[in-house]
C-alpha cells in the first residue's frame, strides 16, 4: 500500500473501468428487449381488401400486446410487389406511399417475375414464383437478407415477427433465433405453419373476421415437421 510522507497510509483507490460506448445500462437492455422486428412478406400474406395500413399496423401491434403488453414494433421491413397490395393500382400506390412515409418501414418493390403467354395463356416455369422448382424468390431473398442486417443493427435480446405464408424461410428463422432472437410468426388463415425444429410462440392478429386473413391474436407453442 503506498504511504503518504509523513508515513500515514494512502486511502484505497478502487478504479472502475469505463463503460463501452456501445454497452447498454439494464433498463436500456429490458427496453430494447421488448422491441419488435416485423419482416412482412405482402406477396404471401397480403392485406385484406378495404383495410389500410394504419389499421393493419394497429392490429398487429394488438396482437403482440396479448401475448406481453410492453412489446412495441420498433422496425419493419415490408416486400413484395407493388400491385399485389390492392387490386385498385392507385390504392395500391397510395398504401405503398404511407409504407415509405412511415419512419419505421424500410420498403422493397419487387415487380412480380411471372410471365405469361400473350398466345397460349401459360406462364414460364422460371418465372412463376410459385413453381416448386423457383427454390428462392426474389421478395424471399430479400427478406432473408435484411434479416442478417437486423442482426448487426438491431442485436438481440428482441423479437422477430415473420408475417409470411412462405415455407422457406426455416434457415433464416433457425439462424434468427440461435443469435438469441425470439421468433413469431404470423401467416394467412389455413395455411400450415412455417416449419423450423426450434419450439416457436405464435402471434397472429386477426384483422377481417369475415376473410380471416389473419388469425385471433393467440399463444402457441409446437415443434413440427411438414412433410
């Protein structure tokens, strides 16, 4: 111990280290935890007709406060074809319009990549996105990458909600949550879950009774194979 000149005993000194510009305090941490990523898909798991954006957002944001009433949508990423958000084109680009003024929606047009033929009626195999043999389309590619961007932007503890009725995205959600995300999906009336080996919770939100575009908001929890 070090000594003053007259021999008196220096009092101990404990020194911290100083915290990293990038480490977050406790209370930032739970905050940020309750944060949620959407990534939608709008090609397969359009808006149901007569309901805007601003409803939609409301109704997932509903969704995801019954399963915890803290957790708020932080980011979206939305993609897909312009035209497959409304049959009406000028509706369609007014709904895109509120997507791109919306300071958490980062928005990706992809025209669709179907073709058909003027003479005989029949789309091109390559083209048709819903072609078993079109492993990756060009929205799920996509969405697939902003997902490893969230995960140097926006780092888990957080959520993940995938609202798709796409089946191919069990690698991306795998990878998702072995970083320490929590994953939920929410996927169009009827169709079967998305499949991936990790135990997953469930939040869907239902915003058209009468077309069920959208399941009641519940909590569910399974492990599944599709075969």
């Amino acid at each position: 111990m070090a000594t003053k000149f007259n021999g008196a005993p220096l009092p101990r000194v404990e020194i911290k280290p100083k915290p990293k510009a990038h480490d977050d305090d406790e209370v930032t941490l739970r905050l940020k935890s309750k944060n949620v990523h959407v990534i939608w898909d709008w090609n397969n798991a359009p808006i149901p007709s007569g309901y805007d954006m601003l409803t939609l957002f409301t109704k997932i944001q509903q969704g995801l406060q019954t399963l915890d009433p803290a957790l708020t949508i932080n980011t979206v990423v939305a993609s897909g074809d312009l035209y497959m958000l409304d049959i009406n084109e000028k509706d369609a680009e007014s709904m895109y319009q509120v997507l791109e003024k919306d300071d958490r929606v980062k928005t990706f047009n992809v025209p669709s990549r179907e073709v058909t033929c003027d003479a005989c009626r029949k789309s091109f195999p390559r083209c048709n996105n819903h072609e078993e043999d079109d492993e990756y389309t060009r929205v799920h590619a996509i969405l697939a990458r902003e997902m490893m961007i969230l995960n140097f932007n926006h780092p888990p503890p957080c959520y993940l909600l995938l609202i798709s009725g796409d089946k191919k995205f069990d690698t991306s959600l795998s990878f998702m949550a072995s970083r320490g995300y929590k994953v939920l999906l929410s996927f169009p009336d009827g169709d079967i879950p998305l499949w991936t080996t990790i135990t997953r919770v469930l939040v869907v939100a239902e915003i058209d009774p009468r077309r069920r575009a959208f399941r009641q908001s519940e909590q569910v929890k399974f492990e599944t194979h599709l075969a």
